[in-house]
C-alpha cells in the first residue's frame, strides 16, 4: 500500500477528534462537476452573473439564475454518494468525527448516512428555498414543478417576494451560527482533513487554517495544489474516493485487532 496512504492513515488512527472539510472535488466522482477544474461550472458560467445584488435587483438575473440553478439541482438529486463520502461515514463510526464543515450545497453528506447534526453547510443546500422578504420555506421539488410547468422566476405564494435556493451566492452573508461553530471545531480538532476544495474561496478557507493556526495536524486529498500545501503535514494529489477509501480501510482494520 503506497506510503502516504499509510501515512494518512496514521493520522488518522491516532487522532481522537478529526475535523473534515469539504468541497466540490468530493462529489465529482458522483458525477457533479465542480467550479474551477476544466469543465467546471465557472467554465460553463460567468460567476459574476450570480452575485446576490445582481439576483435581488434584476428579474433578467433571476431567470439565468434559476436556469443554471435547475441544471444543477437536477445533478444533484439523482447523485449517489461515491467511495470518499462512505469513508467519511466510516470514520463518524469509528467515534472520531468531530464535525463536517462542508462548502457542498449538495446534500450529499446526508445521504451518505452521516448524522445530520455533524454536518455543517456552510453554504447551505439546494434541497430547501426561502422567500427573502417573509421567510417561508418550500421544499426544492414544489419549485421545479413550477419552473417546469412555465414559470421563469417563482415567488412566495404569502407575500409575493422573491425566492431563492437557500444556498449563499457570493456577495451574500454567510451564516454567523455556522461559521461561529465552524471556528469552534477548527479550535477544538487534533487533525484536520481537507476533501477536494482549491481553498481560495474566504471566509471558507480560513475553517482549515484556524485548525492548524491552534495546533491541528493537516491531511490534504486533492487533485491540485491548494495554497495550504505548504501548511499540510501530509498532502496527497490524487482522488479522493481512492485515497480516502484506501485510508479508512486500513484504519477500520487496525481498530479491529
Ligand atoms: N479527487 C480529488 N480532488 C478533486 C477531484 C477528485 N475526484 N475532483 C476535483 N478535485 C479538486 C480539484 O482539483 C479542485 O482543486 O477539487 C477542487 C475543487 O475546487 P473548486 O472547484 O474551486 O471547488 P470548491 O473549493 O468547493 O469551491 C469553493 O466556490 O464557487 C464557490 O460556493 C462555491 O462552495 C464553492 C466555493
């Protein structure tokens, strides 16, 4: 078994509270491209087009936003979870899992049998939309009933206000509680696992370095170099669903003999 896997496999075995970090590079391999790498959506997409002034000032917006949304919300609802979300599960059942604090909107942390109140999204989810004047909450699938029975830009039933996926487009607030608990367990963890995220989105990125800021060992598993290489005790550039898996196998056994 190759040396870094056994490597990172030794972190993991020795620690008692892991803190995992997650982005879009986890779910590709359940067949929901991410942002940055060729063929990603910001390839397809100008992100500029999807600021949150833009979608609350301009009906034109929201249509294209919708539109781009659907095409992804439809991905991810018939999206399965690959080999690294399953490892994440096996390592919540090893007792060590202290938090997920994922950047993933695409509730696949949930279907991979994770208990709901270890995963933090820090960006939200696509399963949900919220009316931004009253708050009314509508389950994804009323929405794109909607949509597809002609509808270019739904609002609330109450109040007429606009909806919008309860994920946080840039510009945005992020939400305080997430982040407050975020920081929280990036204090508190002795290791620290970065799944498939190129960290140059903020205030995201700063969940790992505080962990390493106070003291946490880093493992990164991602395709391509992130700008916390450096800070990494251990950084492996190759899929996360092999790497991961390879890891958890090897620590299941040792924690049954
Ligand atoms: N295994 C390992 N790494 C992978 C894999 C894979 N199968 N597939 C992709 N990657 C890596 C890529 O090399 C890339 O560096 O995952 C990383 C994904 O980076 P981004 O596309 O930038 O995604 P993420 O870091 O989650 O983006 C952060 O930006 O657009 C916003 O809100 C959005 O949450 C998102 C945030």
């Amino acid at each position: 078994m190759d040396q870094t896997i056994q490597g990172g496999a030794a972190l993991i075995t020795t620690a008692q509270k892991v803190l995992v970090f997650t982005g879009a590079g986890l779910s590709t391999e359940s067949g929901i491209p991410d942002f940055r790498s060729p063929g990603g959506l910001w390839e397809r997409y100008d992100p500029s087009e999807f600021y949150f002034q833009k979608f609350i000032s301009d009906e034109k917006a929201r249509e294209k936003y919708w539109q781009m949304s659907t095409e992804s919300y439809q991905l991810m609802k018939d999206a399965r979870p690959n080999r690294a979300h399953l490892a994440i599960r096996d390592l919540e059942e090893t007792g060590k899992l202290l938090a997920i604090v994922t950047q993933n909107i695409d509730y696949l942390h949930h279907k991979a049998g994770n208990s709901p109140e270890k995963i933090i999204e820090i960006h939200g989810t696509v399963v949900t939309v919220s009316c931004l004047s009253c708050g009314k909450q509508y389950g994804r699938d009323i929405i794109e009933d909607r949509l597809r029975s002609g509808v270019k830009v739904p609002y609330c039933d109450g109040c007429s206000g606009i909806l919008k996926p309860d994920t946080i487009s840039f510009g945005q607030a992020m939400p305080e509680d997430k982040m407050a608990l975020s920081f929280q367990y990036a204090q508190e963890c002795d290791l620290c696992i970065v799944l498939g995220s190129s960290l140059v989105v903020y205030p995201a990125a700063s969940v790992p370095i505080r962990a390493v800021e106070t003291g946490a060992k880093l493992l990164i598993i991602n395709r391509d170099e992130t700008p916390l290489d450096q800070s990494a005790d251990l950084v492996i550039h190759d899929s996360v669903g092999k790497a991961l898996g390879d890891m958890m196998e090897i620590v299941i056994r040792r924690n049954e003999c």
